[in-house]
C-alpha cells in the first residue's frame, strides 16, 4: 500500500526511467533493435523493477498514462538517435492488458509516431497471449489495425501462455519472443530444448521472426545459433541500460 501510495505522481515527479536492452542478430551480431524496460528511481528505495509497479499500476488504472509515457520517451529517443546519424534501428515497447483495451489505443500510437516523427518501421510493440486470449476476434482487429500502421507486432513471453496454435494461427504478427525459462536451462535440460525447438521450427513455418529471451551464456548462444534462431537478447550481450549508455555503444558501433 505505501508503494502504491508513492507511485501517484511519480511520472509526475520525474521519477520513471526508461532503461534499454539491445536485441542482437545471430547471424550478424550487430545490435538490431531494443527493447524499453521502465524503471522507478525511487528517492529512498532505489531502482524500483516494473516487476513490484507495474502489476500496481494496472490494477489502479495508472499504467494507461505510465504507459503512454514510456511510448513516448521510447519513440522520442529513438528518434533522436536516427537524427544523430546512428544506423536506424526498431524500438520494443511493452503493452499492457489494460492499454490493449483501451479503445484509443491505435489512435494513440499514430499521434505518438506523428509526434515524434519516428517511421512506424522503427517500432515494435510487445504483447502477451494471456491479454489476446480475453477476447479473440478483438484482438485480431485491434492487431491488424495497428500492424496496417506499419508497425511490428511481437508475442512476447511465447510458451508461457495458454494459446492453443489454432488461435495463433488467427493473430496477425510479426515475432515470436521464447520465454526465458525455456532459454534459461535449453543446454541443461532435454524438455526445455525440446519445447525451443518447437517454437523455432513453428515461428519458420508460419514465417514468424523469432527472438530469444534471457540468453546468458555463450552455450545457450550457440544452441539457438544453430537452431536458427534469428534474434537475441539477454544479460550474455547486455542488461538494460540507460539510454547514454546506448548512445556510446551505438557511437562505437557506427
Ligand atoms: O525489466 P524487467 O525484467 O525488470 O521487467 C519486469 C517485467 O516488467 C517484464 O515482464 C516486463 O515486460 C515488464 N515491463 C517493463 N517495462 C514495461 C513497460 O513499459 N510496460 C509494461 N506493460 N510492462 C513493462
Ligand atoms: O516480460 P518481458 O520479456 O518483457 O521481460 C523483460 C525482462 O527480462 C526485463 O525486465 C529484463 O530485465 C529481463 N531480462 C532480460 N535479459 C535477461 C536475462 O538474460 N536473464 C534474466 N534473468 N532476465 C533478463
Ligand atoms: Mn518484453
Ligand atoms: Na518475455
């Protein structure tokens, strides 16, 4: 309760930050996209992880402006990094239950991109078989209106949930995120390796791009390098940071 009590006014106060982490191409191991991650520097408490605010924040309605914020600062910075002449890249930001619900959702996302000015190309958004599964036949529409945006659309958190594959079949994407449990232990345990070859060989065959999350390791790399997994992200390359210490990675990169 006193966390909740905090978290009124603290975008408000200038307390979120928007942390980033690198997806990376297996097959050139250049940095492709990022991922926004929404941190709380809390004035006492420290760093604060969405995973204690934003369960808060969507329960009391909160997560609706925190969210379209975090939109904004994600679209903004990327902007700014094309205009300071880095390579373009796409930015991944995460949606919730309660945005996707919302009824303006598609219409926010477009005067975002026109403020900014970001291409729609250069932006992802994360969502989650367990928000898509409330109600199907909406969520085929609200998907296709904003993929006929121009954006990407990502399942995130893939295998965790409850989609069975004829419903995945219905949702217009563009990736496949696997879990990080089945890439935490894919070199360790035959069932996890079984289940990620799964994904990959159904995110290929219904042409799906697909991400692997939570690599930490060079073995577990080299598996899903050779399963012909076509984007990484995890600690193994790099935590999510700040949005300058992107910006020198991307000079260095350049
Ligand atoms: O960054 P970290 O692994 O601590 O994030 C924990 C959880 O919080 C993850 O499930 C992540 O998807 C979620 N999360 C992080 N940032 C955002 C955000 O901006 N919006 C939403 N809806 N979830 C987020
Ligand atoms: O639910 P979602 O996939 O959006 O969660 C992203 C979260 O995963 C972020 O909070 C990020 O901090 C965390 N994360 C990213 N890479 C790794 C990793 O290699 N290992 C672990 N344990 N967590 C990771
Ligand atoms: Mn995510
Ligand atoms: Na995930």
């Amino acid at each position: 309760l006193a966390l909740e009590n905090e978290l009124h006014g603290a975008l408000d106060r200038g307390e979120m930050v928007v942390f980033y982490q690198p997806l990376i191409d297996l097959d050139s191991g250049k940095l492709t996209a990022l991922e926004a991650l929404v941190r709380w520097q809390h004035p006492t408490r420290g760093l604060v992880s969405p995973a204690k605010f934003i369960p808060i924040a969507e329960a009391n309605g909160m997560i609706i402006n925190l969210g379209e914020w975090v939109l904004q600062t994600a679209c903004a910075q990327n902007r700014a990094w094309q205009l300071a002449g880095f390579p373009p890249i796409r930015i991944s930001v995460n949606l919730s239950a309660r945005q996707f619900e919302q009824p303006d959702l598609v219409q926010v996302v477009e005067r975002i991109l026109q403020e900014t000015e970001l291409e729609p190309s250069y932006l992802e958004l994360e969502v989650t078989e367990s928000f898509l599964m409330n109600d199907i036949d909406n969520s085929v529409k609200i998907l296709k209106e904003l993929r006929n945006i121009g954006l990407w659309v990502a399942l995130d958190d893939f295998g965790t949930g409850y989609s069975s594959l004829n419903y995945l079949k219905r949702f217009p994407l563009d990736m496949l995120k696997i879990d990080r449990s089945f890439v935490n232990d894919v070199t360790s345990n035959s069932d996890s390796a079984a289940v990620t070859d799964a994904i990959i060989a159904l995110a290929k065959s219904l042409r799906l791009n697909i991400t692997a999350e939570g690599v930490e390791t060079k073995e577990q790399l080299d598996y899903l390098q050779n399963r012909g997994c076509n984007e990484g992200q995890g600690f193994y390359f790099c935590r999510p940071v700040p949005a300058d210490t992107i910006s020198n990675m991307l000079e260095k990169d350049a």
